[in-house]
C-alpha cells in the first residue's frame, strides 16, 4: 500500500510539472498583450518603448522564459503562489478567500449528484423499460444536453423576474452567515449536480441491471431473501465501483463547469476569478487556478483509487 | 502757532474720506488673493437643509480595477469606486455635470493671452493621513500628469502638452505657466476632468512616481477607504474632516463590482441590492423604467464606436474616395437597431453629436450617410468606387473585430452591408481585446472596429487623438496636411465663434476624407431608487467627471 501510495505520489507530481510547463508555455505564446489590460486602451495606445520596456521588467516579463519558470516553482514552494501582475495580491489570498465557495459548490455538487443519481439509478434498473425507467431515462438525457450555465442563467432570471430575488452579490463565508452561504451556493451546486447526476443515473442502472443478473443475486432470490435487501444489501455495493469511477472524473466536470456556472450566478469563486484573469491576461493567477485545479483533480483520482480497496475487499495495492 | 498746528492736526471730511478710500484700494485685493480657510471659502457646493444625513448609498458599477493608480487609468473600473476619495482642483457642478466649478482651487485666474494659470488653494484642507494640502502637492500631481516618468503612462498627458512650468508662489498658491495659449474651455475641462485628481507629492515621491500598485493613498476627497475585497465590494466611510463642512451626507458608501450591461448588474438592481447601477444594459434599463418608485436616466458618453480602415497597407483604402463610399454604405440607423438590445447607441459624425460646435442633429440627418432612407448614400458611394477605379468592388479584406458583444453583432451587419451596397467583401476574424490592440498597433489588417474614449468633448482632443497624423488612436494611418494644419489652428484658436466654424470646416474635411468610419456614439443607462437623491446624470457628459457622491443624500 505505501509502495502504490509513494508511486502514485511520484506520478502525480510528474502529472503537476508537466501540466506547470504546458500551462506556462502556452500562457506566454498565445497572441496578446498583458499591458492593454494594465494600462487601458488608452493608455496603451500612448505607452512609448521606453515605457514598455520598463513595465515589461518591473513584472518579470522580460526575464529569459526559464528564470520565470523556476521563480514560479519558488512561489510555490513558498507558499505565495505569485502576485497578480496587476493590484500586487498573492494568488494565494484570492484562494483562501474564494477556493471555500468553490469547494462548497463542488462538495454539494457531489452530494446532489449521489442524491439525485444513485436514487433513479436503483429505481431504473429494478423496472427496467418501465414508466420509471423512461421517465429517469429522459430526465438524466436532459441534463446531459443542456448546458449549466445556460440552466444557470434560466434560473437566475426566473428567481430575478417571478420573485425579485438575487442571491448575495459579495461572498459570504459558511462561518460568517450559513444561511446567505447557503443562498450563494446552493444555485450553482444544483445545476452542476443534476448535469452529474445525470450521468450517475445512466452508470448505476448499467451497472446495477448486470449485477443483478449475477448468479449470487439469484440465487438470493431463490432462497426467498427479501427484493429491497438483494438490490441495496448485494447488489448495490457492487455495482457502486464504476460509480465511484465515474464520480472522480465528474469532479473533473464540476470544477470546469463551474467556471461557467459560476459566471451564470455570479458567484465569486474561483472559476469566475480564473474567467477574469483570463480575460485580463492574468498569466500569474491563471497559471495557479490552473495548476490548482489539476492537483485537485490529481489527488481527488487518488482517493477514488484508495476507495476501491475499502469497498472491495478482494482489491489489494 | 495755533493755525499752523490746527493745519497739521485737523483731518477735514474730504481727506478722511479719501485717506479710507485710497486704503481700502489698496487693502482690498490684497484681502481678495489672500487665501482663506477652507470654511471661509466654501465651495459652490452648498449642503442642501433638507438633505437627511446619514445611512448607506449602495452603489453598483464595473469596479475591476487593473491597478489603483487613477491618473493612469483609462476606465471606469478605476473612477468609479476610487474618486470618492479625492478631489481635483476644479470640478463640473453635480447639478448639470458641465458647469466648472471651483474645488480644492476656491478661485483662478487665467491671463489675458491664456498663458498663465493662477490657483488659489484652499487652507486648512487635509489628506487622510492628516497631512497637510498645499501647493507642492498641485504642483508634483501636474507635473507628473505632463511629464509622466518612464514606465509610467498617462492617457491625459497631452492635455497639458502646452504647461511649460508650474511654479509654486506659495503655500496656497500656483500657477501653470504655458508655452502658448489653449481654448479656455480646453483647459478648464483638462484641470476639472475626475481623471485629474490631487495626490500628496510625498505619496508620489515614496513610490517613484507610480502608484499602480499602491491600493490605498490618501486623498482629500469626502470618503475614506474602510475596506476592499477584489471585485466584489470597495467599502468608504465619511471623512470627518471634509473641508466642505457639511458634505458628504451619507456616512457609508458601498461600491460593488458589476461589469457593465451584465446580467449581474441588472440583477443587483432590479433585486434591490443596490440602490444606484450604472452602465445598465437596455433591456433592464427598459424593465428599470416602468418599475415604481425607480427612476433611469439616459445620457451621453465620451466614446465613439468605429472602424479604421487601414491606408497604409490597402492601397484602395487609401484612396479617400473608396473610404468615403465605405462611410456613405452604411446604414447608421440599422446599426443602432442591430445593438439596441446590449448597447444603447445614437447616431453622429466625426465630432461628438451634442458638442455645441459640432454639426447640429438635425442638419446632420440631412446629409449622406446619416439620412434614414440610404438610397441616395448608397448611390453616391457607388458612383465613388466606380470613378476610384474599384467598381467591381473588393476582395478579400482582412476584418478585425474586438471580441466584445457590439462589435460583433456590428461587424456582421457591416460586412453584409459592404457586400449588398459596393461589393465590397471582407473576411471576419474575431480576436480578443489585448490582441486587437496588437493587430492594430502592428498594422495587420485592412478593417478594424473598436471603441475609443476621450477625456473631453472638445474637438482638439479628438482631433490630436484620434486623427492627429501620429495620433495614438489614428490607427488607420490617415494623414490629411490641410486638416492637420486646420485642426492645429483650432487649437489654438481662442475666439469661440471662429472656433465653431473652424471646426464645422473640419467636420467637412473628414466627411470627404474620412480618418475612420464612425458607427455610433454610445449612451449610457443609470437607473436609481427613489430613495437615492441629489443626482441625476441627464444632462451629464460622460462617466469620469462627476463621480464624488459628496452631494448625494439617501432617505
């Protein structure tokens, strides 16, 4: 175990520098220039070479590509991250302050897709072809198709036209205000958690309706054991390791989806900060959220990994 | 002895009276420039009795800012939530957003030639930090605004390309002395522009000149800075010691982030989670209207909608005839419709519409190009590329759109518009803004269509920025000697009247030889609550001037 432990370290922190190198690459070959965003159309259209040169230096840019590199791997080991080009934060800050809304939504994303998928998985696969089934079928179809943040946005003006409602406008911590959190966040998780849970849904009917055509499931049947026992009790816990599988990679989809998600609300985390920074040519900050959100899907592959072993006592590492 | 005394001692009517006259001649304007207390020498801003004090003013506008330094800036994001913190020497008057007005300056004068600027400074005024405001202060904020140090860049530089030396008197006293005379108008609006706000010398000095990265400096301004979190909410309070005693009236101002026309904004809004948006998109700005107890204003902006057609590598587009047929081709009144929904737009030329010496609306609308029936337009502008040679039309031009909502609904109507009335054909590339800037800068292109902003309305802004021969936003390299050596005199050209008609020439010139293709002038929507009083924007130009909040009061 701590053999595949270290090894799946080792492969990961390999996954890190290589995703570290290509986002750095691609953010300082791609076409633009950061100083529109910093000095305004009009400014930028009165900035003379010499002035080029010395904001191009006061931010590092002028430096050779490798020294910038490594001086970005030094932000990390310190733990700073680096500062946006622009207003001299530390991307570190804009994490602490926006990541827990992030991970909110992503964590009640997860738990409304298990909510939701799992229940019309089971119910699906145990009427197969039934009102249902057709019905679970349709509706996770629907949620695959449509796209979140256009859901989003639906909502956001039905709550705003039939109501007058608007979620809070600034973040408001779970430990500051859980109610006005709850607000903030409880869009977003929903939409993206309905989208996974769709794919929930299709993945725990597959796999339940296969287990439930195992010898050892009949054989329970046969010897009268009662239907809701054999579907949740020895079948379920089985079929679940695909769904497991599946959840890891969804994660993976939360946090892209909620980039756009996030712009549909309006909610401050840090997908909609990794939008702007974009936008800017925040190549500091963008690199970071990057590089964040693959070492969060890097470990989160890990655990599923790890679980396995739990649920299934025949797997060994 | 005693008439002799009598003679010297006794003081008759006529010579007491004159004694008191030829004093009070020679004390009185001395009284007059001595400069008083700020208390003494209060602002034309006057608190209003019946204005309730205290409360909150929740305000919603685009407040992204890219670094802190407003003299640098060139957005909103920027003089929207830092203004309240500062003043400038003059300022437009709140109540119709263009009267100049004095402010941390109670008085000026300027030279008869118009080559000397006289501040007198208000005593007694305070930066945040409790440090004094003097004279050195005016003078190392115009000097670094004029002679902007390296690395440093200042969009308002060339307003003040004609200050020589500021030189101060002293403490309360300044004076800009210029290398040659500029409209009076000009120059007021370049020292009353929200842009140019007073920061401390040793501020400036502490951090080289630039304050880019420098988020909270002292003003004077009404408001302190309490609290900022990046874009969501810049947080000010009162400040107590406001010279203007009695201002401002709210005791905390709240400024979210909501990037303009964004649904986040009207929902703000439309919610009530703000009490004042700004930049509004039409549809809620519509919605905002008919809602009780709101009411929205429209008003103009100082930006012009464009494209540039690039005569330094299209050989046809340098022909001023084919740029000419361009600007007869399009349907102005179609493009404010195709927009109508993101943008609020209104037609105009080539000087801002409602600039008093621009061609009047209604005398524009009679003119090719403008009219709503473009027929005739659409014939002349044929006419004009057969005799250019280009009858057949054109291929192939390179179309370079800004990646923003306007211009690309724009670019396809105008694409399609050029086909159907000179065939002229053109190939869309839609890139991102920073991207733009550089295709621009660099030349690659045939045509191009952004926005740009000016500080002031006067035409010599306009006409050194934006069709100058090496003007920062000639982008199309247009050169034109006789309109050059026009705009050059109109400049410089005091007499308002000789002014107007020069600039109305002008206007002419650019309609027979068109520097860029102007599409629109753009609007801008604020809507408020009821409860939010002593502003309204109507009668405003633009967004950077009257940005204070001083005069503002919530019920």
């Amino acid at each position: 175990m701590r053999k595949y432990l270290l090894r799946r370290a080792l492969f990961g922190l390999g996954t890190l520098i290589g995703v570290s190198m290509i986002i750095f690459v691609v953010l300082r070959v791609l076409p633009g220039d950061p100083l529109v965003a910093i000095l305004g159309v009009e400014g930028h259209a009165r900035m003379q070479p010499a002035d080029r040169v010395r904001i191009m230096a006061d931010l590092g840019l002028s430096d050779p590509l490798p020294v910038q590199y490594l001086r970005w791997l030094r932000d990390i080991a310190t733990g700073q991250l680096g500062k946006s080009f622009f207003r001299g934060d530390t991307v570190r800050d804009l994490i602490l302050h926006r990541g827990p809304l992030s991970a909110e939504i992503a964590l009640l994303a997860l738990i409304v897709s298990w909510l939701v998928g799992l229940p019309a998985g089971i119910a699906s696969a145990v009427r197969p072809n039934g009102w249902l089934d057709t019905v679970a079928r349709v509706v996770s179809i629907f949620f695959i198709a449509v796209p979140g943040f256009w859901l989003g946005l639906l909502i956001v003006l039905a709550l705003l036209f039939w109501f007058g409602y608007k979620a809070p406008i600034i973040i408001v911590h779970v430990w500051e205000n859980p109610w006005q959190n709850l607000q903030q966040v409880i869009g977003p998780a929903i939409v993206l958690g309905l989208a996974q849970g769709a794919y929930i849904s299709r993945m725990s009917r597959s796999c339940l309706l296969e287990v439930i055509r195992e010898d050892y499931v009949r054989t329970a049947r046969a010897k009268g054991a009662d239907e809701r026992a054999i579907v949740l009790r020895h079948a379920l816990p089985n079929a679940l390791l695909p769904v497991i599988t599946i959840s890891g990679v969804l994660l993976g989809f939360v946090l892209g989806g909620s980039v756009a998600v996030e712009q549909a609300f309006g909610v401050p985390g840090l997908g909609r900060a990794l939008v702007t920074a974009i936008v800017e040519r925040d190549i500091i900050v963008v690199q970071n959220l990057v590089l964040l959100y693959a070492a969060i899907f890097v470990v989160v592959n890990v655990f599923v990994d790890l679980s396995y072993a739990w649920l299934d006592p025949r797997i060994r590492y | 002895m005693s008439e002799q005394r009598r003679s010297h001692t006794a003081v008759s009517r006529r010579t007491f009276l004159r004694t008191v006259g030829i004093g009070a001649a020679v004390v009185a304007p001395g009284l007059a420039a001595t400069p008083a207390r700020a208390q003494e020498t209060p602002s034309p801003i006057r608190p209003d009795p019946a204005a309730k004090r205290g409360g909150t003013l929740r305000y919603a506008v685009h407040t992204a800012v890219a670094h802190y330094d407003v003299q640098q800036s060139g957005t909103v994001a920027n003089i929207g939530p830092q203004s309240p913190m500062y003043d400038t020497l003059l300022r437009r008057d709140p109540k119709d957003g263009q009267t100049i007005i004095p402010d941390l300056a109670w008085k000026y004068e300027i030279a008869p030639d118009g080559k000397k600027y006289t501040f007198y400074l208000r005593k007694g005024v305070k930066f945040h930090d409790g440090a004094d405001f003097t004279a050195e202060d005016v003078k190392a904020t115009f000097d670094r605004i004029a002679r902007p140090p390296k690395g440093v860049v200042i969009p308002r530089t060339p307003l003040f390309a004609t200050v020589g030396e500021i030189v101060v008197v002293n403490p309360h006293q300044v004076e800009f002395r210029m290398t040659e005379p500029r409209p009076r108008a000009y120059m007021l609006g370049a020292f009353a522009s929200g842009w140019n706000i007073i920061v401390r010398k040793k501020t400036l000095d502490d951090n080289g000149g630039n304050l880019r990265q420098v988020m909270n400096y002292p003003g004077t301004g009404p408001f302190k800075h309490v609290e900022r979190r990046d874009k969501e909410v810049w947080i000010m309070e009162r400040n107590q010691n406001y010279w203007n005693k009695g201002l401002p009236y709210v005791d905390r101002l709240e400024i979210y982030h909501a990037p303009p026309f964004s649904p986040e904004l009207a929902s703000a809004f439309l919610s009530g989670k703000v009490d004042y948006a700004r930049l509004l998109d039409p549809v809620a700005w519509r919605r905002a209207k008919e809602m009780k107890g709101v009411t929205a204003a429209a008003f103009n902006q100082s930006v012009i909608q464009a494209f540039w057609c690039n005569q330094k590598k299209n050989k046809a587009l340098n022909d001023p005839r084919v740029r000419r047929a361009i600007h007869l081709a399009m349907d102005r009144n179609a493009l404010i419709e195709v927009v109508k929904d993101t943008a609020p737009m209104q037609i105009g030329g080539f000087v801002y519409p409602f600039h008093e010496m621009s061609t009047p609306k209604a005398d524009l609308e009679k003119k090719l190009g403008y009219q709503k029936d473009i027929k005739p337009a659409v014939q002349e502008a044929r006419r004009l590329m057969q005799e250019a040679g280009y009858g057949q039309g054109l291929k192939g031009l390179d179309f370079v759109v800004r990646d923003i909502q306007t211009f690309k609904l724009w670019a396809v109507a105008i694409q399609a518009m050029l086909k159907e009335h000179i065939n002229v054909e053109t190939n869309l590339r839609v890139v991102q803004t920073s991207v733009w800037f550089d295709e621009a800068a660099a030349g690659n292109f045939d045509l191009a269509i952004s926005a740009i902003v000016s500080t002031l309305m006067d035409p010599s802004d306009i006409f050194s920025a934006w069709y100058g021969k090496n003007g920062p936003q000639n982008y199309g390299g247009w050169v034109n000697e006789p309109f050059h050596d026009l705009a050059s005199r109109i400049e410089k050209e005091l007499d308002v009247k000789k002014r107007t008609a020069m600039v109305r020439q002008a206007e002419d010139m650019c309609e027979k030889d068109p520097p860029l293709i102007p599409v629109a002038y753009e609007q801008i929507y604020d809507a408020w609550y009821n409860k939010v009083h002593g502003q309204n924007p109507t009668p405003y130009f633009g967004i950077y001037d009257v940005v204070r909040w001083d005069q503002v009061w919530v019920s």
